[in-house]
C-alpha cells in the first residue's frame, strides 16, 4: 500500500496485547493494515497497567515491524497496580508522592529508552491522587497548584533518567482531548514543553453527548492548532481512537479529516490489536488518499484568534461549540497583541491582567469579542469601563431574533424553530448599541452588543446556559454574527450551525457539514479582489450573485459528513 506525501500513519500497540498476544496475531495486524493504507510507525506499549512486556518478545517483536518496513518507536501508559496495593485512583494512574510508585515508572522508563531511541507517554500521565500522603503534601496549596509542579517536577526527573540509559532517546508527551482541565490532573505544558523534547496531542472527539466529557467534533481541529500554537514545532502529530464512533462511522473518519487538516504531519491510530480485521480501516484508507491530495494544494491554517491562557478554566469546551458554528478559529496560549480581532471566552478571564490588557488592545483600533461568560467573570477587574452592559440575575427564552447591526441597513425580524434559554443583560440605551437580539412575546434581550472604546470596538456575545442551543440559532442570525466577527476575513459562512469553515494562508479554504440532510452553504466573499471560487477537486468555478442584503454570495450543496474545498479567484 502507498505512503502518504503529506503526513505519516502510526498506530499504538498496547502493552498488554504485547505481553499476551501470539506473534502469529501482530503478523496478521500487519498484513491486515498493508491492504488498505501505508503505515510507517509503530509505538510500542512496554507497560500498562498490570503488563510488562519482557525484553525477550519485545526484541522479537521489534524485529517483525522492522522486517515489515515499520519504524518503531517505545510507548508507556502511566496505569499501574501494584501488588499491595490500597490506593483508589481514576484508571489507576500513579501516585507521584509515593515512592513505590515512582520508583516503579523510573523503572519502566529506563527499561524502554534501553529499547527504543523515541519514548510516547499515552495520555495516562497524570495524577489526580487524593491518598493520604498527596494530602499532607499538597499542604495549603489548591490541587492544581500542587499537581502542576509536582508532575513539572517528575517530567524532568523522567527524561533525565531515561537520557541517563540513553543520551539519543526523544522524549515525547501526548497531551489529552481535555485541556480546559489540565491543570487539575498536572498537565503542565507552559512548563512541559521545554522539559520534553517533543509533544503529541490527543484529537480523540468521541460523542458529545453521550460520554463523560462535553467534546465537539471541532476539538479534533482546534486542539491541533493550540498544541501547534503552544509549542511551534515540536507537536509530533495527532491521535485518535475508535470511542463512542461505533454507531456511526463518520465519527471516527470526521477525527481524521480535521487532524489532518489541522496541519498535522502525523496521524496515530489507537490501537493496533483493536483496529486488525475492523470495518473502520477501509474507508479511513480510501479518506486519508483524498485528504492527501487536498493537503499538497493547502497552506498553512489561520483563523480567528482565541485567547486560551495556560492552567484556565472557564466555560468548559465553549471554543468548539463556536467552532461548530462555522467561525475559523485559531486557538492560542498568549495574547495576540498585534491581530485586529480577537475572541475571549471566560477562560481568558484567568489571566489576572487581562483587562488592562482588553483596554489597550481596543483602544488602539482592534476588534475584540467577548463572550456573557467573560464579561461575568470580569464584572470586579473594571470591564465596566468599557460597556454599560451588566447582569440581572433574571433569565428568559425565545426563538424568534430582531437585528439592528450597526450601520448596516434597516433592523430585520428572524424566527428560529426552538428556543434558547440565556442569561438576561441589561444596557444602557445609546451608551450601548444591541446589533442582536433574541425576543420572547412581549420584550427582547441583548444576544450581540457593541460597544466603542478609543479607537476600537468590543463586541459581547452572549452564551446560552446550555452551549449546545447555540446550533438553534436560525442561519439567518448565524450569518450576521459571522458578518460581524469576519469582517478582516476573505470569506464567511451563511449556513445553519453545525458546519465548518477552514481558512488556509494561501488562498484555499473548505468547508464540512454535519447537517443530517442535503443543505446548501453560502459562502460570502468579502473581499472586493475576489471574483469566485474554483473547486480544488473537480475544477468547477463558481461565480457570486447579489444577496439580499447586497452582499456577495455563492452557494455550493452540502451534505452530511461532506467537505468540499476552494480556492479563491482573484483579479489579475
């Protein structure tokens, strides 16, 4: 099977497959993957859980993948029992303040760099112990303040060791699909980042409603592109896996697409045993040749800059639920003083400085949004100095919009098919202007707000209670907050949430559907240099007509699970 020209294909072979498993069992999983796509890497598991993989099998094994044209690499999964042991923990990760423990991972660590010259840690390496000795350690320190140096603490302990056994092992540390709750396990990459010699980022987007966590299928794209933005050139790739996908198919290959089109330059496939003989391995071969031949007509990806501090918490995964609303959005762990535009949801809120930092930033003639959550958490750092806009205390409801966005035509009436339920902000009337609105039988209540500071503007956008209700919004008033915050991009999507858009820096962009039926997208072109779009697969161009309200748009079929790519045609 061929190889890729744009990205590598890995897979991840668990430890206790390793330890029990026939060798017979690892050539059939080779043979199985040559048939439908070009793997290059194998990562090893040497340990996991009760299993370790003894040197004898693991040299014979090694051996199999080599003479199959496989790289290989070490792998440990930070999951342990020890026989005496009495310490309850979620997926039984170490005790870092035990030395029984740490002396046991030290161990299992010196033991694959012997073996392997490039070290993964699966994304079980973190703590969230609360026996008695993490207890009288943490002392008065919060547990993420004591998780984050503690794990800082034993990174750098770990790599030493393993660069002791041997001085060319590359140490990699695979970050979870979880990053709004690092800090409360001791994921640390503000630190970690410099400690390991590379990273690796988890793109797992499992299903959102049914799972312990609240991810959006625009996790498996953002979270690439903030591991990119955290450490520039040392992420490794992106990982996914089959969870929650087998009902539906287009999840697991929706995890894929986005990666890749993220920018990584590798994809890891979890795991090796489970994956042979699986029904998801064909399609996922013939999709990895498509996005293969998309990504050599693809620049480097951009979008609308997301402010997402180290160690912050706020409203848990909102970014992507944005992101699932067509916005092109580019996440990143430092404030973008020099972009025109910036989004801030409640996480930003935790840098301490962050509205001396809103103030400058608008004064001197940007655009920042802020969302209900932010402005909430700001309420006691001065935010009102910027807005007349405060909380009530009251909630309302509604399905039916009116929109009066500044300066830009006659207000408007739109009607959605169910309602949203949000927190009721209060203005005041010409201290601040409501662009939108959504509307209950008798009154209305601020959804977008503008107001001007210096220079600038700074926008609010306000969040329902249940995130999800932001894909009830009718595409009408989809499309005006699009209008509004991609006012510095080339193009912006009219079409009803549940949808993405992708922005390349040289002139391509794409656009996915997770509609459940056939629907259209609009494609606004902003740009006044832009004459239409040409189709980067089958060559067919598109030409803009008048929208209604003279904009300038072109409208392409979609269909659920489809993505369908451009690039822009200019004028010469």
């Amino acid at each position: 099977m061929q190889h890729y020209q744009n990205f590598k294909i890995a897979s991840y072979v668990r430890g206790e497959f390793l330890a029990q498993t026939d060798l017979s069992e690892i050539q059939k999983g080779i043979d199985f993957f040559k048939q439908y796509l070009g793997l290059d890497k194998v990562y090893l598991d040497t340990h996991r859980e009760i299993y370790d993989v003894p040197k004898d099998k693991l040299q014979k094994i090694k051996k199999m993948f080599q003479e199959a044209g496989i790289q290989i690499s070490g792998a440990i999964t930070s999951t342990v029992r020890l026989s005496d042991d009495h310490k309850t923990r979620i997926f039984d990760t170490f005790c870092f303040t035990d030395p029984a423990y740490r002396n046991k991972f030290l161990e299992v660590v010196r033991y694959t760099a012997s073996e392997f010259d490039e070290i993964i840690l699966d994304d079980f390496f973190f703590t969230s112990c609360r026996c008695e000795d993490c207890i009288k350690e943490k002392g008065q320190r919060t547990w993420a303040d004591f998780r984050l140096k503690q794990m800082a603490d034993f990174s750098e302990e770990m790599v030493r060791a393993a660069k002791e056994v041997n001085p060319k092992c590359n140490f990699i540390i695979k970050y979870p699909n979880w990053y709004e709750s690092y800090q409360e396990c001791g994921y640390n990459p503000r630190v970690q980042k410099d400690i390991f010699d590379g990273i690796y980022t988890g793109t797992e987007s499992r299903h959102p409603k049914y799972s312990q966590q609240h991810l959006q299928r625009y996790l498996s794209y953002s979270m690439i592109r903030l591991m990119e933005n955290i450490a520039p050139g040392k992420n490794g790739g992106g990982w996914i896996d089959q969870g929650d996908s087998e009902a539906n198919i287009n999840i697991w290959l929706e995890q894929a697409i986005l990666t890749l089109l993220a920018g990584a330059k590798e994809l890891t496939l979890f795991s090796f045993s489970e994956l042979t003989d699986s029904q998801v391995i064909p399609p996922l071969g013939h999709q990895l040749t498509r996005i293969d031949n998309l990504l050599t007509q693809l620049g480097t990806p951009y979008g609308l800059p997301v402010y997402e501090p180290y160690d912050a918490d706020g409203e848990d995964q909102l970014m992507n639920y944005l992101g699932m609303t067509g916005l092109p959005l580019e996440p990143m762990p430092c404030f973008p003083d020099s972009a025109p535009f910036v989004l801030l949801t409640a996480s930003a809120a935790c840098d301490r400085a962050i509205v001396e930092k809103l103030k400058t930033y608008v004064a001197a003639g940007n655009t920042a949004v802020v969302t209900s959550g932010f402005l909430k958490a700001c309420e006691a750092q001065g935010i009102r100095e910027m807005t007349s806009l405060s909380f009530t205390g009251r909630k309302a409801a509604g399905r039916e919009y009116w929109a009066d966005v500044f300066q830009a035509g006659p207000p408007a009436a739109y009607e959605g098919a169910e309602p949203i339920r949000a927190d009721v902000l209060q203005y005041k009337t010409n201290a601040t202007w409501c662009d939108l609105a959504f509307v209950s039988e008798y009154s209305n209540f601020p959804l977008l707000t503008r107001d001007f500071y210096g220079k600038g503007q700074l926008l609010v956008l306000t969040i329902p209670d249940d995130f999800s209700d932001l894909y009830r919004i009718p595409g009408t008033v989809n499309k005006l907050i699009h209008q509004v915050f991609s006012a510095k991009l080339p193009v912006y999507l009219d079409m009803q949430p549940r949808c993405n858009l992708f922005l390349y820096d040289n002139d391509t962009f794409g656009v996915l559907s997770y509609h459940n039926s056939p629907s259209e997208a609009g494609i606004i072109l902003n740009d006044p240099t832009v004459t239409g779009i040409c189709d980067l697969e089958s060559g067919q161009e598109y030409y803009p007509v008048p929208g209604a309200k003279g904009e300038r748009q072109i409208r392409i079929s979609m269909c659920n699970g489809t993505y369908r790519f451009f690039r822009l045609m200019r004028t010469k």
